[in-house]
C-alpha cells in the first residue's frame, strides 16, 4: 500500500514537472518571437509590428516584404540560430560535466576558434567564408586537444574543464601577439569580429547554420537520453550499461560543433553558453539538461542583447557580444563568489 502511494505521488510529481515544463517553453516560444517581429520592425524605417508578422507569412506589401525579408530578416535569423545553438552548447557541456562554469566560451572552444580566426584575418589576409571556416576549424581543434589532454583510462569532467580553461589561456594569448603583430586596420578588422557582431550578417550564414542544426539535431534527440544517464555519474552510468565514453564523445562532438557554426557565423558572443542552462533549469525546475528550455533562452538573450545593442543608445550602435558580456560576467562573478562560500571553489 505504502508502495503505491509512493509510486502515486512521484508519478503526479513527474506530471507537475512536464506541465510547468511544456508551461515554459510555450510562453518563451511566444516570447522569443515577440522580441523577433520588434527587431524586424525597428530601424531608420519603422515598421508596425502587426506589418512585420503579415509579411513574414506572406501578406505584406511591396516595400514592406523588401525592407523585412532582404535587409532585416538574414541578421534576425542569424541571431535566433547563433543563440539556440549557443544555448544548446552551454546545456550538453554543463550536463555532461556537471559544473555550471563548463560552457563552450569558459573552457576555451571559443577561444580557439577566435585564434584561427584572427590568424586568418591578420596573416592570411582572408574574410568572409574562409574566415568562419578557420574559427570552426580552430574550435574542433582545441576541443580534440582538450579531449587528448584530459583521457586517463576515461576522461574526467573536471579535469576536461582545467585543460579547457588553460587551452583557452593560451589561445587567447596568441590571439594577444597576431593582433600587436598587425597593422591598425587590420587589427580593427579583428577586434571587430572578436566582439562577436551579427552586423552585416546574409543568407548564407543563416543556411550555413539551417544545415548545421537539420544534420546535428537528429543525433542529439537521440543522445539526450544517454545525457540524463551521464548526469547520474560514471559508475552509475557504467552499471545501466551505458557505453559512457562513446556517449561522451559523441555529445561532446555535438555541442562544440554548435558553438563552433555560431561563433563562425557571429563571431564570439559571449556567456551565452553561460547563462542559458542554469536560467532553463531554474524556470523548469528540472534536474534534466532542459535542451529546449536552453535553446529558447539562448534565442532570447541574443535576441534581446541585439535590441539593446543598436537601439538603445541613440545613433550609437554596439556588437551584441558586448551587451552579453555585461549581462555574463556579473554571473560569472556570482558563481565563483558562491562557490567559495560554500568550499568548493579553491
């Protein structure tokens, strides 16, 4: 009888949980589009929203469809995808090593991906498309080195994450040395994609993105069950008969392909890896990774952060990456502050 009840009340938690998360992710949803159609309709052109959603479904006039669908919509998209992607980054990372400071831009994806990508521009003279293939190929490259450097019979989380942290070091002190090696306005070129800007962003980064995530997201919904086992730990993992590090492998391959196609596209915008799991955990009250949750709140803080960037500050337009760094290093500070309270954080 005691059984019953047990399994009675753990059964109607469960349902609690799905429906505050089904709950959640409608309203981001509807959010994240809201903020969607204010960025299409803002500009020196201003544009009723009501216009902006008749257009996108293919109701808007001439002048309308053009202003929305040719000049505004590419940076939109680019924007929507870059965060989602970021967002689901930062959530299979910090799932997989258990530690909320594991995101792409903390322990040196994205700084390996900006080192390239400055070699590129400084040394190499090269822009555009050639450029976003150096930073992937840079972030690939600093993740495999991580994944080498940290494998003892296994790879541990945090050993994954200093060998990350110190990767990151040393690819950010040779972005150092390009940029003082460079001319001015080359080095400008540079500093201007290390921001991370969705500037004059086109089609072509959004279909470079729209394929990353058609040929990505069928793996991943069929790893994030594996994801929830690994978060239990390995010797659990190990006992439900999980193979731990091909699933490992496999997610890690995942996330740093997503944050290397977003920070190819829009160059390193920063935290938002960072802050958009634990913000989804938190809404959710889910002890799962919550991809979906992460992936709107990706969306929405790059969504948001590019609003601010060029609109509020009159005829002054900033990147995105620095209105998200002001939002992210503040919780980053929070996090190492509360983890030394507690003891854990050295």
């Amino acid at each position: 009888m005691a059984t019953a009840e047990a399994v009675q009340v753990i059964s109607r938690a469960r349902a609690a949980r799905q429906t505050r998360t089904l709950v959640v992710i409608v309203v981001l949803a509807i959010v994240v589009f809201a903020t969607f159609c204010v960025s299409l309709s803002l500009g020196d052109f201003k544009i009723p929203v009501i216009d902006v959603v008749k257009t996108l479904f293919g109701g808007g006039d001439r002048a309308t469809e053009f202003i929305v669908n040719q000049l505004r919509l590419p940076r939109a998209l680019t924007g929507l995808l870059v965060g989602t992607a970021l967002g689901l980054s930062g959530a299979i990372f910090q799932s997989i090593a258990r530690n909320p400071l594991a995101s792409p831009d903390i322990i040196g994806v994205t700084y390996g991906a900006s080192a390239f990508a400055v070699f590129a521009i400084v040394t190499l003279g090269f822009t555009g498309v050639a450029v976003s293939a150096f930073a992937i190929a840079g972030a690939v490259l600093t993740a495999f080195l991580m994944y080498v450097l940290a494998w003892r019979h296994g790879v541990s989380s945090y050993r994954l994450i200093l060998i990350g942290i110190g990767i990151g070091a040393i690819a950010t002190s040779i972005t150092s040395y390009l940029l003082t090696k460079a001319r001015v306005e080359i080095a400008q070129q540079a500093l201007i994609w290390l921001t991370g800007s969705l500037n004059g962003r086109d089609w072509s980064n959004v279909r470079s993105l729209a394929i990353t995530f058609v040929v990505l997201l069928p793996f991943l919904v069929f790893l994030v069950h594996q994801l929830r086992i690994l978060q239990l730990g390995d010797e659990t993992a190990y006992g439900l008969g999980l193979r731990v590090e091909v699933s490992r492998l496999g997610l890690i391959v995942i996330a740093v392909l997503l944050a290397a196609v977003a920070t190819a596209a829009a160059g390193p915008i920063g935290f938002v890896a960072f802050v958009a799991p634990p913000i989804a955990r938190r809404l959710t009250r889910s002890p799962g990774p919550a991809m979906i949750t992460s992936g709107l709140i990706g969306a929405l803080v790059v969504g948001l952060s590019d609003l601010v960037a060029q609109h509020a500050f009159g005829e002054t337009q900033l990147p995105v990456g620095v209105v998200t760094g002001v939002v992210g290093a503040p919780y980053l500070m929070f996090l190492l502050a509360r983890a030394n309270r507690v003891g854990s954080g050295g």
